[in-house]
C-alpha cells in the first residue's frame, strides 16, 4: 500500500490518503474576520476540497474532532452551521471540545478522517 501526502509544507500534510484511510490535518479559517458561523463554513468548505483531492466527499467521513475557542459561546451556532453541510445518513463519530487554538482570532478547527467505503450502511437509530 503507498501513502500519498498532499499539502505538505515541511511540518505537515494537509491530507495522507494511506488507501482505505484518508486523514485530514485540523483545518482552520484562512481569514481571521467573522464569527463562528463564517469561520465553520470555511473550514468545511476546506474539508470538501480536502477530500475531492482525492476523489472522496463528506458522505465518507468516519470521525471527526472539532475543536473550538469558546464552546459554551458558539456551540449552538457551529452546529446550526454543521448541521446543514452533513451527510445525512452518513454522520461521522464526532467529538468536540474547547481549547487554545494557534492563532487568537480563530474560533473552530476541525480535523477528520475519512474511509474509502461506500457501502457503509447506517445501523443504528438517529
């Protein structure tokens, strides 16, 4: 099995597609402007282009960590935000917690994993 990096930069890769698994580093805003909601649809709009990279899209993400500034705050709006852009039928694992992110003015940080697996079926109640 080869591991392909995508988006290195001498630190990190921003993808490591290792074949059945597809990891995406933490995903952040690129601009610092805007509130919780702004900053949620840029990072998952940086996910989509994440996983098309690759030939994949959010209906195979297995597991995802979110990471925000202020949970208490803007948990409510991330999820309005979440919400709409989720798979339905295709929800990852999901964690979320509050911590220090790398740049003050940042609000969310989301990293994921995604799996080569379209016949995934939802079991479980909703």
């Amino acid at each position: 099995m080869t591991t392909v990096r995508f988006g290195g930069n001498g630190r990190m890769s921003q993808v490591v597609d290792c074949g059945e698994y597809v990891f995406l580093a933490g995903q952040t805003a690129n601009s610092a402007d805007g509130d919780i909601s702004v900053q949620t649809r840029e990072v998952l709009a940086k996910i989509d282009a994440c996983l098309d990279q690759v030939g994949l899209s959010r209906r195979h993400l297995v597991s995802v960590q979110i990471w925000l500034k202020r949970i208490e705050r803007d948990f409510a709006a991330m999820n309005a935000v979440w919400d709409d852009w989720v798979t339905e039928g295709a929800e990852p694992a999901r964690a979320t917690v509050e911590a220090a992110l790398a740049r003050d003015a940042l609000l969310v940080e989301i990293a994921a994993i995604a799996r080569r697996d379209p016949a995934v079926t939802h079991l479980g109640p909703s």
